[in-house]
C-alpha cells in the first residue's frame, strides 16, 4: 500500500528546541532582535527611495531599554513597523523570512538585497532563549493602518490586540525569564551591544530606566555604536591616524600596528576590511590574533578559519561579508565555493601588500620583519601557493645584522646553511665562524624548527645545520691533511670522563683558542624540539640528542696532555669538558657546583 501525506509540526515541541538549541551563545539573542530592527529601517528607507513610503525628518535608531525592576528588556526601531495581517504572517509563522518575500518583491525596482541583512526567520524567537513572554507593539508606515500588540508566552497560543501607539515602528518587549536574569544588568548589555552590534549601520541607544536622573537635560545622548566604521571608506581617503584610532577602538593592545592591509573588492564578490599585522611582543611564541567577521555591519564571529585562512589568524582585523548569512555554520562554509574564493582572495591581497612593501620600501620591510617573519613561515608552511608568491622576499637575518634572501644567504660549496637559534647560548660558536670569516643566519622562533624542514622540502638540495651541529665540518683545518693517530687522546678523555654515550673525536680547528666543542645530531635535535612543543607526536624517544665531543688537537693544553699526571689530567680534561657545555646549553646546578668545585683546583695549579 502506498500513501503520501505531509509532515506536521508541533509548535508546542518546536519552542522548547527554539530555546535551548537556536544559538550556541545565548546572548546572541540581542544581535538577532536588533538585527531585525535594522532590517525594518533598511526596508522603509528603500521603499522611500523608490516613492512608495513618504519619508519624515525623524533621524533612523533603535532604542535598548532596561528596566530592572519590571525585568523587561526593550529593543525600539523606526522603521517600516508591521499591519495586524504581516504580524500574523511573519510573526506566528516560524521561519518565514520577510526578509526573502521583500527582496523578491522589490527586486526589479531596487538592489534590495545588498542591504538587508535577515536571511532567515527564526531570529524573532531568540528573544524566548531569554524571555518567558514577549511582547510586540507596532505600527506600520502605511496610511491608515492600526497599530498592533502581540504577545505569546512561548506556547502553541498567541494573542493580538489593538495598541495605542502613535510612532511608527516596532517594539519587542521581552519579559526576562530566570535563565536570562544575567541580562538584567546594565554592564552586561553594554558589553553584549559593544561584541555584536558596534558597527551596525543605524545608531543604537542603550538606556537603563533606574540609571536615569529625573530632569537631567544636561546628559548627552551617545549611541553604544559606530554606524560608519572605517572599513567602509575608501582607502585613498582613510588617514595613518584613522587607521590607527580604529585599531585601538577594536583591539586592546596597548601597541600600535606595524602596518595594514585596507580590502576593498566589488566584483567578483562583495568583500571589505581591514587587516592589521600586530607587533609581537612575544620572540618565541606566535602570538594569537583576532579577525572579525561580520555581514553587512553585524558582528557574526571570531576566527572563522573556512572564510580566513588560518595562518592569517596571527593577524588582527574585521572582515565583512554580506555575502554569508548570519546564521552562519561551519558545514555551510565548507561547503560553500564562494567562501572558497574569497578565501584565496584576502590570502592573494596579503601577499601582494607585503611583496609591494618589500620592493618599494625594502627598509622597513626589514624594520617590520622580526614582527611579521613568525606569520609568513607559518603560512608558508600552511598554504604552498602563498609560500609560492613569498619566497622571494623571506629575509633572514645574518649573524652580522645583516638581511638577505634565501638566494643571497651565504651557503657552503655543498649547499649547506648555518644557522643559529640562541645567540648568547651559541656565542662561542658564532665567535669562531666570525673569527674565520665565515657567517650564519639566525633561526629563534619556535617555527623555524619546522619551517627550515619546510624548506629543506620546497628547496630540493639545500640542508640547514645550526651551528653546534657541524662544527667539525665547517672549521676543521684545511692547512694539511692531519694523519696523526689521536686514539690515546681521545682514551684519555673517555677515561676522564666516564660518559659512554658522549662520542668523542679529535680534530684540528682552525680557532686554537678553543680547547674542545660540542655538536649535536640536527636531526635528533629537531625531532627533540618538535616533541618539546608538541609531546611526543613525532616518534623520537624522550633520550637527549646525540652529543659528540670534539677535542681541537690545535688547542695548546690539548697538545700537552700526555705531559701531565694522571690526577692533573683528569681535572684538565674535566674542565675542557665543562667550557664545552657551557658554550653549548646552560649547566645543571649538580654540573655547575662541580665547574666551580673543579675551576678552584684549577687555579691551585698556577
């Protein structure tokens, strides 16, 4: 047997949903009933426009009215307000969207829809996430029409009146529930309006009747909001001091911005913001930024990763998007091949601010580069296209101060680079490369242990070595083959030392100050840093990096250390050991109390 029929909905079983599930965030409620007084504004205006509305001197603004001892929150627009027959329509229907029906309407005489902002119809009903009963009271624009209250207390029931209102527009009066006594606080709305409506397009106004001074005419009103936020000027007529201000008005960072990037496209999409590269105050870790986004003015979310890529998360800035709902989910925006272009988009207008920057003003482009250098090895490393448009103009900082490129760094004949991560750490070692004329690059970030790997990858050939890794290798003594067999120094230093693990050779090195160096396994050590940052994702055991001792055979208390006894030997050699680490890594208390022991025994000798 076959039989077709339609679902129906209980609305009785629908409002408990409404409730609990609509929005994540429950203050978002605020945003939403607002958002809709916005909508009304922007729908009177156009019908203005196009002559179907008369339009009086009253200047367009939404009221936010607190009153704690009645518990009632009130949201006031002036807009186009609503007949009795549109309150039944919109208002008891859940989910239709006046907002889609007035586009269609009105599409072939205006562009009706760049303005608007509710895509959806649910908005109304956040008001009962928050509210026990909610009340309306409205009167629509159009001649003769009877103003109207409604009311539901959140059931399937609902009652319509008249009302004796005179202004036309809409108010929406929520009767504060006990789950939404939080916003019977002055300080807390103030701080829901500042997150999700500073940049409305209308000015809103927040007042709290039990705050108000009886005949106070000399109080100024100032509305809680900035109704033509920057991002929305061309940028040819946007001044440094108006980037500047805007940045401090929306970011609590007692710094200022290095510098910024002002979006601004039309076609193929419609796309506008600002993106601020933050200094960092941090020199090892990337400090988190905060990007903005918002549709049509209206606050949506933080960091949303589908429309910004994340990389550009180290950044700070606002985005805005009319293009994206504001009811706007994850699955939506994977999904969505417009998100996926405007994606691409603000990561292509990135890359080209800084390529311009380093082409036309390459010395502050280096004044910035300790600063922005964490955020472009991250999104090179995140995004192959970006390090694609970057890769020319990577700097990196050579031991003399100097900035080079990645072709203009200074490698060996075998194509190696050498770096150092900690310059007080490996102080000695960058003395004995510059002591023979020789440089490397500096690599202290945190990020650098992936990104040199990144560019071992992307650069086919080229090996980065920090610079107590090889030492060996780069400042051996190129004066003579050295034949000597050093087995009975190398015994006599294993002897001493006691340490089976510690691989120990001899080598001539160009430095004969030097009495013995250590070098550590680059990769071992890498490994060991990932596993620092990130526990023990990487495979590699908790074990230190190999460490290999090399005694410099060039050293003069090397060359006489057959001549000594077998006690002043080991004090000797003990010591060696001791300058070695403490060029190397900073000693442990058991360590450093045995140099100091040993350093006096020393002295003893002279």
């Amino acid at each position: 047997m076959k039989k077709e029929g339609q679902i129906k909905v209980d609305s009785e079983n629908l409002f408990p949903i409404i409730k609990k599930w609509l929005y994540s965030d429950k203050d978002i409620f605020l945003r939403e009933i607002i958002a809709n007084g916005c909508d009304a504004i922007k729908k009177f205006e156009r019908l203005c426009s196009i002559g179907e509305a008369e339009q009086d001197d009253t200047a367009p603004r939404i009221d936010v009215i607190l009153d704690k001892d009645a518990k009632t929150l009130t949201v006031t627009d002036n807009g186009l307000g609503m007949t009795v027959d549109e309150v039944e329509k919109y208002i008891t229907q859940v989910a239709f969207s006046g907002a889609k029906e007035f586009i269609e309407k009105y599409s072939d005489k205006t562009d009706a829809e760049g303005g608007i902002i509710g895509h959806f119809g649910l908005g109304f009903y956040s008001a009962y996430m928050v509210s026990d009963t909610v009340e309306i009271d409205t009167l629509s624009y159009t001649e003769g029409a009877e103003a109207v209250h409604w009311s539901s207390d959140g059931s399937s029931t609902y009652e319509i009146t008249d009302s004796d209102r005179t202004e036309q527009g809409t108010s929406v009066i929520m009767h504060l529930s006990e789950d939404g006594m939080e916003f019977c606080d002055s300080m807390k709305l103030r701080s829901v309006l500042k997150k999700y409506c500073h940049f409305m397009p209308y000015e809103i106004y927040f007042t709290c009747v039990q705050d108000q001074k009886p005949d106070d005419e000399s109080a100024e009103e100032k509305p809680v909001n900035i109704t033509n936020p920057l991002w929305l000027k061309a940028p040819k007529d946007c001044t440094t001091e108006e980037y500047e201000d805007f940045y401090r008005e929306v970011f609590p960072d007692i710094n200022l911005p290095l510098f910024w990037i002002h979006l601004n496209v039309d076609y193929p999409f419609n796309l506008k913001g600002i993106l601020y590269f933050p200094k960092q105050t941090d020199k090892l870790q990337v400090m988190p930024g905060e990007i903005k986004l918002f549709s049509n003015q209206v606050y949506i979310a933080d960091n949303i990763k589908e429309v910004v890529p994340e990389f550009l998360m180290l950044l700070k800035g606002v985005i805005d998007c009319p293009d994206l709902p504001l009811n706007v989910s994850r699955s939506f925006l994977q999904n969505d091949g417009e998100v996926a272009k405007i994606s691409k988009h603000i990561t292509k207008k990135v890359a080209d601010k800084l390529v311009s920057v380093f082409k036309n003003e390459r010395k502050e482009y280096e004044s910035y580069w300790d600063d922005i250098s964490p955020f472009i090895k991250f999104g090179c490393i995140k995004d192959d296209k970006f390090y694609d448009r970057m890769k020319d103009i990577i700097l990196y900082k050579t031991t003399n101060g100097d900035f080079r490129t990645f072709s203009e760094v200074p490698k060996t004949d075998d194509n190696k680079i050498y770096y150092v991560s900690d310059m007080n750490a490996q102080a000695q070692y960058v003395k004995i490369f510059k002591d023979n004329g020789m440089d490397a690059i500096i690599l202290e970030h945190n990020i650098d242990t992936h990104f040199v790997t990144y560019l071992e990858y992307k650069e086919a050939g080229t090996r980065f070595v920090r610079i107590d890794s090889e030492v060996d290798e780069a400042l051996k003594s190129d004066d003579s083959e050295d034949t000597t067999d050093h087995e009975q120094l190398i015994q006599i230093f294993k002897d001493a030392l006691g340490m089976d693990k510690l691989e120990i050779k001899a080598k001539a090195l160009k430095s004969e100050e030097t009495p013995a160096v250590i070098t550590i396994n680059e990769y071992q050590r890498r490994i060991n840093d990932m596993n620092r940052l990130y526990g023990d994702m990487f495979g590699a055991s908790n074990d230190k990096a190999q460490e290999t001792l090399i005694i410099n055979t060039a050293n003069p208390v090397v060359q006489k250390m057959t001549d000594f006894d077998d006690d002043k030997r080991s004090l000797i050699v003990k010591h060696i050991y001791d300058l070695a680490v403490i060029s190397q890594r900073k000693l442990t208390a058991a360590e450093l109390e045995g140099f100091v022991a040993r350093s006096v025994e020393v002295m003893q000798l002279l």
